[in-house]
C-alpha cells in the first residue's frame, strides 16, 4: 500500500471516528439541511445543552468537517463538503485496491 493512500486512509479513520456518534451524525446532518447556522439555532433546535454542542462542534471542527465563519457577534457553521469528498474518494481507492 502506497504511503499517500495510508496516510489518506489515516485521515479517513480519524474523520469517521468523528462522526461515530449518534449526536454529532444529527447536529451534521442538521448543519446540512440549513447551509450556515451559528450555534444558538443549532442547540435550540435540538433541544441540546449549549455547552454539549459546542463540545460536538469543536470535535466536528478539528476532523475538519465543519467550516466556521464570523459575522459580528456570531459563529455559523456549515459543512466541508471537500473534506468528506475526501474521504469518500480515500476508502474507494482502499476498496479498488484489493
């Protein structure tokens, strides 16, 4: 196996241990469903903690998988589109590779 693959593969591993939680899959799919959204609507959405889904944003924030912009006062959040394209693409070449 190629060492661009296996560090691709790391990479993947480490993303899709960030989305193994069940909360973390619903504030995602959440974000996607809005485009951009800041925090507040996201934890008075769900009906979460504030300081849980800042928890769950910043370990979605570190995979890489959300991108934050700031707009005076507030952080919105949207998806990483390209990064889990990345992902995709680094398990399909996995697969086609054995």
């Amino acid at each position: 196996m190629t060492t661009v693959l296996t560090n691709d593969l790391k990479s993947a591993t480490e993303i899709l241990r960030a989305l193994a939680h069940p909360l973390r899959m619903k504030i995602l799919s959440f974000i996607d469903k809005q485009e951009k959204i800041n925090v507040n609507k996201i934890y008075n959405s769900l009906k979460l903690e504030q300081s849980i889904t800042s928890q769950h944003l910043r370990i979605l924030r570190n995979a890489d998988l959300v991108e934050t912009t700031r707009d005076g006062k507030f952080i919105y959040y949207s998806v990483n589109y390209e990064k889990i394209k990345s992902v995709n693409t680094a398990i399909a070449s996995f697969l086609d590779k054995e």
